[in-house]
C-alpha cells in the first residue's frame, strides 16, 4: 500500500510540473501574409510606442505586383491605404492599428526583402 501511494504522489507531482511549463510566446504580430513570402525574423519594439518588424523574403514577383496586390489583400481585410510610395512602401491603417510595408531589392539576386513594421 506504501508503495502505491508513492506511486501515485509521484504522478501527480509529475503532472502538475508538467501542467505548469512556460508556453511559447509567438511575438509575430497578426499581420497577413501572402503565398510566397518567406518569414526571415521578428524583432520586437523595444518600447510600447514604437514599431515591431517583420522580415521576409519574397521571389518570383517585382517589388511593384507584390505591393500592388498586398495592398488589395489589406483593402479586402479592412486595412485603408494613407501613403503609397510605390513601389518602395504603401503604409496602412484599420482601428488603431499601423503597417508600414517596405520592398528592398537584394543585389545580385531577382529577390526583395520585405519588412513591415506594425504596432
């Protein structure tokens, strides 16, 4: 009987440490994303009023076609278009919230990074 009471406080302690493990936080900020672009990084804003930044990759496409059809991705989610520098950036806003997306030209490559920063 000592024994199995050992055995069953050592499966509760068991379950209960493993009930209590810390979960992943995903940081990526819900942003969309299109078939075709790659997640390279996240860096979190270092302060609560500024901007978080995602990083991807993007191929097969110009800079110009892909901001052109993100934007209408946006328009369809709600997102309204406040600046367009085509095709370098368009900026978007929906509620409070802000994104910023950029297309930089790799060199050497037919490839652009594209980083968005978001609040």
């Amino acid at each position: 009987m000592k024994k199995l009471k050992t055995l069953f406080l050592l499966l509760s302690l068991s379950t209960a440490i493993l009930s209590c493990k810390p979960e992943v936080e995903n940081n990526t900020p819900q942003i969309p994303i299109e078939q075709g672009m790659e997640q390279t990084d996240f860096q979190k804003a270092e302060s609560p009023e500024g901007l978080n930044r995602t990083f991807f990759i993007v191929e097969e496409i110009n800079a110009e076609e892909f901001l052109d059809s993100y934007e209408r991705t946006l328009h369809s989610e709600g997102w309204v278009t406040t600046d367009s520098n085509k095709p370098v950036s368009i900026t978007v806003t929906k509620d409070s919230r802000i994104l910023i997306v950029v297309a930089k030209p790799i060199a050497g490559t037919d490839r652009f990074e594209v980083v968005i920063f978001s609040n």
